[in-house]
C-alpha cells in the first residue's frame, strides 16, 4: 500500500514539472514572472541590502572598539613611559646630589673641539693628518682625538692654528689601553696596513674575542673610558710572558674629513 501512495507521488510531481514546462514554453507563466518580479524580488534584494549593510554596521562597531582598546592601551603604555623617565630622571639628580655630597666629580661628556681635516701625510709607512686648529683653540700635544666617538689617534705637534695627529694606525703609535669587559690592561699598538694590536696583556689576564678596548686614562692627557675598537683574536702561547690581541676599528681612516680633539674632561 505504501509503496503505491510514493508512486502516486511521483507521477503527479512528473505531471506537474511537464505542465510548468508546456505553460512556460507557450509564455502562460508571464503573470506569475510579473508578480515575482515587481513584489517578491524588490522585497529579497531589500532584504539582502539590509542584511549587507547591517553587517557592515556590525563590523564597524567592531572595528571602533578595537581602536578605542587600542588607544586606551597606548595611552596606558605613554603614561608608564612618562613614569619612568620621571624616575630616571629623579634618579640621575638624586645620584648627582650624593656624589657632590661624597666629594665626588659628577662624570659628564670630555670637552671637545670640532676640527676639519686639511691635509693628509704624503708618506705611505708614516700616519699623520693635519687639522685646521691649534694652540689658539686650545689644543695641546698628547691629546686624544675621535671621530665619530672613536679614537682615530693623539695630537702629535700643535701651531697656533693648525695641529698634526698621529693616527692609531702609524706604526709609532702606543697608547695604554684596557680590556673594558675585563679590565686587562695591555698598550694599543699601530699596525701599518692591519690595524691594531693589544700588547702586552698579562699571561694570566682575561681578553677574548668580541670584547671592547677603550683608553685606559694611564698618564698623558688621554682621558679614561674613550672606544679604540674591539678584539678580534687573541694570540696567547705558554711560552711567552704576554698575549697579544688583534684589535679592529670600524672608522677608515683614509676617508677622514672631521675630527674632534678632546680637550678636557
């Protein structure tokens, strides 16, 4: 019985396609397409837009809360940071404050005068550069020179208004120098064509690849603390009293153009 009432079912779904088919292809379904098309569709696509746009909205919603968030946060993080440099610099007046009180000089920037470089030493073995100031600005035989915050080499002679610097590169140059990571203590030497050597550092001192050299202020006018370069290699052997390091600076010194002669603490 019930497999006759799916049957019926199915013949009268047949009857009903190839009449909607015949109607369709005599064009007797032209009213039904009016109908559709003049209420039903402008109300779906009214319904779509609403829909499209109401999403946009909610997007947007969203979107304007996660900037508020966003701005809360950076204002949050601005006012920490305004914290913090308040209390640096509340730390450097209170450290400045008890090294006074202690007797102690206040460390500050060494004096310096700026300098431009005018002529270059002819000699190929020999590293001098002459400077446009001298004794009238100050400067002096001995002291340090930098350039870009790196010691380029020492004031070697001074006029009036010219003076000549030795560069660390000349095989005449020595300095004391010192292992900053450390404290090894050992004298920059020139290396003419391979830069510079730390001599003389104690057997049992600690020196090693990647550590900083810096001036070690030992005699002369040549002020502690001023950057000469890093080690690159150490050459330590058992049967010698010293080691020697190898030392890079990352200035080139045959494009010098400005110095800065250091002229005080």
């Amino acid at each position: 019985m019930d497999l006759l009432k799916a049957n019926r079912r199915i013949v009268i779904v047949v009857i009903l396609g190839a009449v909607l088919v015949t109607a369709g292809s005599v064009g007797k379904l032209g009213p039904a397409r009016w109908v559709y098309a003049h209420t039903l569709l402008p109300v779906a696509s009214g319904l779509t837009a609403l829909g499209s746009n109401t999403g946009a909205a909610i997007a947007n919603l969203g979107n304007i809360r996660n900037l508020a968030q966003q701005n809360s946060q950076l204002e949050l993080e601005n006012a920490q940071l305004r914290q913090r440099l308040a209390q640096d610099d509340q730390t450097r007046t209170d450290n400045e404050l008890l090294r006074k009180q202690l007797g102690l000089d206040v460390a500050s920037a060494p004096k310096q005068v700026a300098t431009e470089v005018v002529a270059f030493q002819p000699d190929s073995y020999r590293q001098f550069v002459t400077i446009n100031k001298g004794t009238s600005s100050g400067i002096q035989p001995g002291m340090a020179v930098l350039s870009q915050g790196i010691l380029v080499g020492t004031i070697q002679d001074a006029q009036a208004s010219t003076s000549r610097i030795m560069l660390v590169t000349d095989p005449e140059f020595k300095l004391t120098a010192e292992d900053q990571e450390t404290g090894a203590v050992g004298i920059i030497a020139g290396q003419l064509g391979s830069g510079l050597e730390l001599d003389d550092i104690g057997q049992t001192d600690s020196v090693k690849p990647g550590d900083t050299v810096t001036t070690s202020g030992l005699g002369g006018l040549v002020p502690a603390g001023l950057l000469v370069g890093q080690i690159q290699s150490v050459d330590s052997k058992n049967n010698v009293v010293f080691q020697t390091a190898s030392v890079s600076s990352s200035l080139n010194l045959n494009q010098l153009r400005f110095a800065f002669v250091v002229t005080g603490s």
